[in-house]
C-alpha cells in the first residue's frame, strides 16, 4: 500500500510523541516502597558508570512530573512513551502490589488524560528488580514466567485507561550488554548465559502478551533496537561479518517474533558458545503471538569487516573477530554516524520482510552537548537537523509503502544515559542538574511545531 502524501504531510492521525525510561528520569529510588533493581545496584558499583553516578536523583521527574506533563503539552505531543519500573510496582519481582508505587504511574496517566496526551507505557526499560537477578536474572527461565505474572497484575491496575502497551525495550540491549560485554547491568560477562537471556526475554514478551491479551488488551507490541548492517567491501569475509552482526543484532530478535523461528545461521555461529536446550517445545510459538505493533529504535548504521578474534568480554557473542569501521560522516556526541537513510532503510526492509505491519519509531535522537545561554536559550541546531533529516527518512519510507503509524523523539528530558551518566544529552528539554531547572531546547520549540501542522 502506498500512501498519496504531499512531500511534507504526515498521514492523518499520526502519532507524535517523546519517550523516556523509567531509571533515566525517575530519580527517587527509595521513595514509597521502591527496592533496588540491578542498575542502582551497578551504578553504585565503582568503575562502572561515568564518574560514578548514578540514577539516585536523575531529573527528579517522580517528584517534577507535573512540570513534565506541562512540558509535554507544550511540545504538542499527542503520545507520551514511558516505561514503569517494575522495583515500584513489585519491589522484589513478585508476590503482591505496591500501591504507592502504582500511585505514581496512576496519577501519570490520569495527568496526561487530562492533557489529550495517549499514555504509551512499556512495561520493562531494563530495571530489573535485584532479588530476580539474584536469583539468575534472565538467563534464568523463571525470570520469564515473573515478568508475565508483572505485566498482568500492572495491566488490571492501568488498562482501564493504557491502551497501548510495549512489553520490553531493546532486549538486544538487556541480553547482550547486561550478560555479554557487561557494559550495562548487571555487568555480566558470559556469552552462553546472554545467548539465555536473549530467549528468556523473548520469551518474557510472549508469555506478557499472552497475558494481556487474556485480559483484553488492545494494541500491543515489543520495541527493538535496529541496524542496517553493510560490509565494508566485497570480501567475502567481511560479507560474513555483516552477515553475523545482522543476525545477533537485527534477525535474533525479528524472526522469533514474526516467523516464529530463530535464524538457523545465527545458532550455528554461536553452537560452540551455546546449545539450544533452554529453547523448548512451545516457546516460539508463545514467542510468535500476533502483535499489533512492532516498535523501532533507531540511531545510526554499522558497517563491518572480519578482523582478529579479541580477547576478553564482546557483547558480539561468537563474533569478537567483527570490527567496526568509522566511514567519517558525521557523528553524534555518543560517536554515532548520523544516517538518515538508515532509518529509511530499516524502516522499508520491515515491510519488504517481514511483511505488512504497523510500525512505530519508538526512539530516535542525538546527543549533542547544549549549553543554556545568559538569555535561558538551547541554540541545538544540530539536534533540529538530525531530528529533521530523519522525519525526512520516515516520511520517505511511508510514501514507499511502510505502514509506519508514529515517531517518539528520544528523549523529553536530559538523563541518565547509562554508562555515561550524565555526560550525554539527548533532551529536548536541558536539564541543570545542579538545580533541576529545565529549559526548552530549540528543537523542541522547533518540534513543537511539527507536531502541531503533522507535516514538515
Ligand atoms: C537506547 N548500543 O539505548 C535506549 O533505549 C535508551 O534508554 C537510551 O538512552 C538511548 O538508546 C540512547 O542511548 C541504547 O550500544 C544503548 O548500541 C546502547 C546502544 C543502543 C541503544
């Protein structure tokens, strides 16, 4: 299908939104019940974080959310992605509800009704609750089973007024980062145990939306992070090198959920390192429910070449050899190519794929480093650019038959960027976290304008 669109227009009832994650914004760690999950458990371990810090305060948005609410109405935004952290809901990663946790997510969504603005939750942005992965994390099948039980008990506390729900952000992230590099939390560095994670997660989603779905739930999908993957030359080496990080990146997590099969190539690539016996009868047609929606996050493109194996933690699973070749366009402030057409490409190989579905970017956006200046001005013309070029990208791909439904801008706020701390902004509202005092950007006045013509 093929959508006639003048060359700036959006289809009518595009979704136009922000997203955060709970641990990036929330600060408040210990307030009302909340237990510990295994990023405040990692981000106060020495040495893992930038500086040290951690998301003890953050942008202080459990206590500031009425003023972010405000900030989104401003941006004229008619979706708000946010996760809720699960350590709130169900401090230990089960048995019974929280209340004052729920409270807050309550309150939030009630808020944003009364705005005009469509709550958009995911229901897992990586805080794992600690005592789950004390006792084995998501390598551990169990992890699966609790997070289902989570996801029903948080859906008969919002599904009055949540329609739209997104199991997990990013598992590629979860599984392979957490348990693999351990570049993020919990720091683990084991490749058969991310290969575990990766299922478990997948398996996660599909016993969640099995869940959901028992209690009616309305439109529901799974967010993943995904990258056109080209060799650097025509050597067949680097070839298989793109061939491999295609898979461990974009076709591990795509095919369980749409074709309900692992890539074949990819478990061979990883046989020496780990077995299929966590894989069982059942799993991937639970894997494989029909979703409503596939959410993508997209940043920028990786282009490969075959190399020497490397010693030590990769969160390349099998795949340390692989090396990462800077083409020198320009970059973001997290060292990323800036490739529109990328997006493009993402957005139109879905189609051409994996088939017709409805596809949403759950995030896109740039860390540059924005200064406030004596007049209270963001001058992020770079970010207004990036942000630009890749509406560009997106409105191209509908117009090429992508059934793409909304854009959620990463992020609303200036946060926690994990690893790095607070050292990257990819806001469109600054945030001094000396004093908490936010400050539209540019691209948000800018984006505040998209929002309200839907076109560019
Ligand atoms: C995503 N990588 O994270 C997350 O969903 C956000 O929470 C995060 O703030 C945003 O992108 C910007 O980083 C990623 O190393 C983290 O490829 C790391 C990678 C990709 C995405």
């Amino acid at each position: 299908m093929t959508h006639d669109l003048s060359t700036e227009r959006f289809p009518e009832g595009f979704a136009w939104g922000t997203a955060t994650a709970s641990y990036q914004i929330e600060g408040a760690v210990h307030e009302d019940g909340r237990l510990p999950s295994v990023w405040d458990t990692f981000a106060h371990t020495p040495g893992k974080v930038f500086r040290n810090q951690t998301g003890d305060v953050a942008a202080d948005h459990y206590h500031r959310w009425p003023e972010d609410v405000s900030l989104l109405a401003d941006l004229g935004v008619t979706h708000y992605r946010f996760s809720l952290a699960w350590p709130r809901i169900q401090p230990e990663g089960y048995g019974p509800v929280n209340g004052a946790g729920v409270d807050f997510y309550s309150r939030l969504v009630d808020s944003l009704l009364d705005h005009g603005i469509t709550p958009w939750v995911t229901l897992y942005h990586w805080d794992l609750p600690q005592p789950l992965e004390d006792a084995g994390g998501w390598p551990r099948r169990e992890t699966a089973e609790k997070f289902a039980e989570y996801a029903a008990l948080i859906h008969q506390r919002l599904g009055d007024r949540v329609r739209d729900w997104t199991t997990l952000n990013e598992p590629w992230c979860a599984a392979f980062l957490g348990y693999a590099s351990g570049h993020h939390a919990p720091g683990r560095t084991d490749g058969a145990a991310a290969m575990r994670a990766a299922h478990h997660l997948m398996l996660g989603h599909g016993l969640a939306v099995e869940a959901l779905r028992d209690q009616g739930a309305a439109n529901l999908g799974l967010t993943v992070n995904l990258y056109p993957v080209d060799a650097a030359t025509d050597r067949d080496a680097d070839r298989d090198a793109a061939r491999r990080i295609d898979g461990l990146m974009n076709r591990l997590f795509l095919d369980p959920v749409l074709r309900g099969t692992y890539p074949a190539d990819v478990l061979k690539d990883v046989a020496e390192i780990t077995g299929t016996e966590h894989v069982r009868d059942g799993d991937l047609a639970t894997i494989s429910a029909p979703l409503d929606f596939l959410g993508v996050n997209y940043y920028s493109r990786h282009v490969v070449r075959a190399g020497a194996p490397q010693p030590g933690p990769s969160h390349w699973v099998g795949s340390s050899d692989v090396e990462f070749v800077k083409r020198g366009v320009p970059e973001t402030e997290m060292g990323w190519e800036i490739d529109p057409d990328g997006l493009y490409e993402t957005l139109t190989r879905l189609a051409r794929e994996y088939g017709p579905l409805p596809l949403y970017v759950t995030e896109n956006g740039a860390a540059f480093p924005d200064e406030v200046t004596r007049e209270g001005r963001v001058h992020d013309e770079n970010r207004r650019r990036y942000l630009e070029e890749h509406f560009r990208a997106a409105h191209r791909a509908i117009a090429d038959g992508a059934d793409l439904r909304g854009y959620f801008v990463w992020t609303l706020l200036d946060n926690f960027e994990w690893a790095h701390g607070y050292s990257k902004r990819f806001g469109l509202v600054h945030v001094d976290f000396e004093t908490q005092v936010r400050t539209l950007k540019d691209s948000g006045r800018w984006f505040s304008e998209i929002t309200r013509a839907n076109a560019l």
